[in-house]
C-alpha cells in the first residue's frame, strides 16, 4: 500500500528526471584530440580535457538512464553517487 509521501516522491522524481532527459537531448559529445609529443597552448589542453570530462559526464547519464529504464534501481544509484563524486573532486 502506498503512502500519500510516496506518490509526491514518484512525481517529482519523475519529473525531474523527465527535465534531465530534456537536457541531455541538447548535449552532444565533443571532439578530443590525442596529441602525443607535439608542443600545444595550455588554453587547447584546457580546451581538450574539458570536451572529455563532458564526454564521460554524458556517458555515465546514458549508462544511469540505461539502468533506470531496465529497473535496476540499485546500481543506478551507486553509478549516480559516483557521477556527483567525481564532479565533487
């Protein structure tokens, strides 16, 4: 039997992950450049290491929305928890 506090939980969850899917519809992964030895400007490595941590930020929301859909609530979570850590650190 569900509590009253429970359909408010489900609702904004939803919602809020309804919002989150809306936002990931505008991302797009970038460009990264393996650059070996060649001399570069500190701005084109900053440049560079920004387009990966967007590209693994993305991939870890597909990889939570992947496990959210197949009901694995469990491991969306610990992956979730590991999303806000390594954006904390």
């Amino acid at each position: 039997m569900e509590r009253p506090g429970d359909i408010v939980i489900r609702e904004m969850t939803n919602r809020s992950l309804e919002a989150s899917i809306r936002s990931r519809a505008g991302l797009s992964k970038k460009e990264v450049i393996c650059y070996g030895t060649s001399p570069n400007t500190a701005g084109l490595l900053f440049s560079n290491f920004a387009n990966m941590i967007l590209n693994r930020m993305i991939d870890l929301f597909d990889d939570v929305l992947f496990l959210l859909e197949n009901n694995r609530i469990p491991s969306a979570c610990v992956a979730a928890a590991t999303t806000i850590l390594h954006r904390a650190s």
